[in-house]
C-alpha cells in the first residue's frame, strides 16, 4: 500500500476515532470531538498532502453536511469572509505586476538595494513585516509584502517555491515576522483590542497604551531577537538567491523605461496599500471603508482602466490564471476549521481543562496558559483565541488568588503567536507554493524556542 493511500485513509479514520471512541466528558459533546477530528485529519492531509491543498480546505463542509456539527450558514460564511475579499483584491492588483512585467523591475530594484544573500534577505523582510504588524493588521501586511517577495524570488529564478529552502525560508519569515510584531502595540490587530478590554473591565479606567509597551517591551525584544537568530540558523553561510548588489542594479539599468500600464499597476498597489495602512484617518468619515473592500475596489478600478491604444490593463480572462485562487481556498479552510472548534466548544472545553488545574507554581501557570494560547492560535484565529481565553485565563487566576492582569499579558504572548499550521495568514505563503510539511517542521521548533524563552521572561513579568 502505497504512503499515499495511507495518508487518505488514515484522515477520515482519524476523524471517525475522534468523534465516536473520544469520552464525551473531554471536549462536552459530539459536535465537539467532530471539531477536534476535523483539525486533525485536516492537518495530516496538509502537511503529508495525498489531495491538493485547496481539497483539504474544503473538508469542513462535508463533514459538516454529514455529522451536522454547527450550523452550515455560519460555516460557509468563512469562505467568503472580509479577510478572502481582501486577499482576492490583493490576488487581482498583484496579478497586474506580472501581466505588465511590473513585478520585474520591483524585484530588480529591491535586490539592488538588498541584495542575494539569504541571511541579509531573512533578517529585512523579518524587520519589514514585525513593523508594519505592530500597527496593522497581520492579514494586510502579509497580502501586501508576500507578493513582493514572490515577485523578487521568482525574478532570482526561484520560479517554484515548494521545491526551494531558500525561497521557503523568505516567506516564513514574513509570515513569523508579522506575527511577533503583532505583540509590540495593542495596535498590532484585534485580538490585542480583546486584551485590551478585558483589562479595562478589571481596572475599571481607560487603558493607556503606553503600559503595553512597558510590560511587553521585554519579551517583545526577546521573542523579535531570538526568532530571528533561529531563522538565520537554518540558513547556509553559503546560501543566496542569486547574484550581488551590483548585478542585480545592472539587470535594473537594462529594463526599458516604465510603461504606462506598469504605472498603473503600481500607482493601484500604492493606493490599496497605502488607504489600508491609513485607515484610521478616515475610518470616522467612511466607517465601511474597510482593508478588504479598498482592495476590491481598486481590483475593479484595474479592469475598468484602458491605455491610449485601447489595451486595457486587465481583463478576467487573462486575470483569473494569474490569480492564486489555491492561497484563497486554503485560507478560507483554516478559518471554516477555526470557527468549527469554537461553535462547538472544543476550545471553551480545552481552556476549562486547564483552568481547573489547581497550580500553585507561578512558572508552571506562566507555562501551561502560553502552552496553550500559542497551540490554540495555531489551531484558531488569535482574535478567537484572546476571546476564549482571556475570560479562562482571568478566572483561572482569581481562583488562584493571583492577580489576573499579570497574567493576561502573559496570555496576551501566546494569543499574538503561531508557527507551526497553514491557517490564518501563514495560508498565504502556503497559497504561492510552501509546503506545509516544511512549515510544520520549521514552526514546530520555533514554537518550542519560543514558548521556553518567553516562559522565563513570563515568570520574571509576574515574581
């Protein structure tokens, strides 16, 4: 029998494992250890892939439609999420570079300035995203640098990504890079606003944002420095993606002068990066004017846009094979599965297994809640995770006689990191050809780096 049909058989017989042959005083309920099973046949498919990715995502539904697990509606709602929109908007947009060649002379230009090397190229898009995170949203800042990367590898003749280390390396580190910077401000996405308030209903005043960045500063500076030394250690003395600073400006010298189609392609990119990134200058005047949907508009804009020639600058047809339609299915699957472990109480029946545990010990409590927000963040959402479980991490210290703020900063660590499985936005590099396998093998070692180190900075934060 071959690995292939094995891998086939065992997801659904894990599945099935799951659902009947799990006590139902563990997760609550059938429904639940239905969510459970899902998770995990899903992985396994993911990661040893015996179907396309895009296939896998789609499990939910069906076991969904059989086992009647929550309701469909509010499953398939997530496949058509704000999120998708905005990653199809980014799809179209990006789409645009490489019709026009524009996706060239930006690689050019950027490994001129960069350059080959792989530590050098880890380290900047590591810094790059973990910035623009701490006051965006993860999702925009991933859907806006990831094709950039892309376009630069692909122009360094890396044109299939799931076969290259190196290339494998760079979008993680975005990825990775995002998810740390989250941690710096409360700014860094919604989940840290569901921190946010949850402190302000125990302090009864205004949080200032300020105390953050005092409480998470350390930690923030530990996580940021460490994760980006072991990115760097997986990376060759020897490794590169290609040439010196100096080819690379001569291949930018040869290009032709910009076209006009090329400036609108990168004049679009500007505007539906740069209002996203600006959306709480206007967020009062135009409320519904989302990151997703300033997206979308301007993919519209891009199709309706002709050149003096009459070309115009996109049409669907042409469009629609240029568009990463795996990354969408791929990202919708992992929040279908998210929002299947939530509605069912999984999650709530996973935190009060631990909230019941009666530890003394304030390292084992700093250990145990980021054991668990940073696997439950890799399962869920982190906006879903800060929600179930700052309430558990709350109740679980005042039954302690411990004071709970301490320790929702500590939860606060965990809510905002997640390496190892291609949901939320590490679905996006997964989209543009990384093999789960090699990000299950590489998060799997962070995430232990990360939970151990942050663990004694936890512990100093509450002694």
């Amino acid at each position: 029998m071959s690995n292939r049909v094995i891998h086939l058989i065992l997801g659904p017989l894990i599945y099935i494992l799951c659902y009947y042959a799990v006590p139902l005083d563990v997760f609550g309920s059938y429904e639940a250890n239905g969510a459970v099973g899902c998770i995990l046949w899903m992985a396994l498919w993911w990661i040893f892939v015996p179907v396309d990715l895009a296939v896998t995502a789609f499990i939910p539904i069906g076991v969904n439609a059989l086992f009647c697990l929550m309701d469909m509606k509010d499953l398939i709602a997530n496949y058509s999420s704000e999120t998708i929109l905005l990653l199809l908007g980014a799809s179209i947009i990006t789409a645009s570079w490489e019709i026009t060649g524009l996706d060239r002379r930006v690689a050019a230009r950027l490994l001129s300035f960069v350059g080959g090397n792989l530590r050098t190229q880890i380290i900047v898009w590591f810094l790059l995203s973990a910035v623009l995170s701490s006051v965006l949203p993860n999702a925009v800042v991933c859907a806006a640098i990831i094709p950039i990367a892309v376009a630069q590898l692909k122009f360094s003749g890396f044109k299939d990504i799931s076969s290259s280390r190196q290339a494998s390396l760079v979008l993680l580190s975005i990825v990775y890079g995002a998810g740390v910077g989250g941690l710096a401000t409360p700014l860094g996405g919604a989940m840290n606003l569901v921190t946010v308030k949850y402190i302000e209903q125990i302090t009864g005043s205004e949080y200032m944002y300020a105390q953050w960045l005092k409480n998470l500063l350390p930690v923030f500076l530990v996580i940021l420095v460490s994760n980006i030394i072991y990115m760097v250690l997986q990376c060759k003395k020897t490794d590169s993606l290609g040439n010196t600073k100096e080819y690379f400006k001569e291949e930018f010298q040869k290009l032709d002068a910009m076209s006009v189609q090329e400036k609108w392609a990168l004049l679009l990119f500007i505007a539906a990066a740069g209002l996203s990134f600006l959306r709480p200058l206007y967020q009062g005047y135009l409320p519904g004017l989302k990151p997703a949907y300033v997206f979308i508009i301007t993919a519209i804009i891009a199709f309706v846009i002709s050149t003096k020639g009459g070309h115009r600058l996109l049409t669907w047809k042409s469009t629609q094979q240029k568009i990463v339609w795996e990354l969408i299915f791929v990202f919708s699957g992992g929040i279908a599965v998210g929002t299947l472990f939530n509605s069912t109480g999984a999650a709530l029946a996973i935190g009060q297994h631990f909230s019941c545990m009666q530890v003394q010990s304030d390292y084992l409590l700093v250990l145990m809640i980021l054991v668990f927000t940073i696997i439950l963040s890799d399962v869920t959402s982190n906006t879903a995770t800060a929600a179930i479980s700052i309430p558990l991490v709350i109740a679980l210290a005042e039954g302690l006689n411990k004071d709970p703020l301490v320790y929702i900063y500590v939860a606060s660590i965990g809510v905002n990191l997640s390496y190892m499985l291609p949901t939320s936005i590490r679905a996006i590099p997964v989209g543009y050809g990384l093999k789960p396998k090699f990000m299950f093998n590489t998060g799997f070692l962070i995430t232990l780096m990360t939970i151990i180190l942050s663990s004694f900075v936890g512990y100093y934060m509450v002694s």
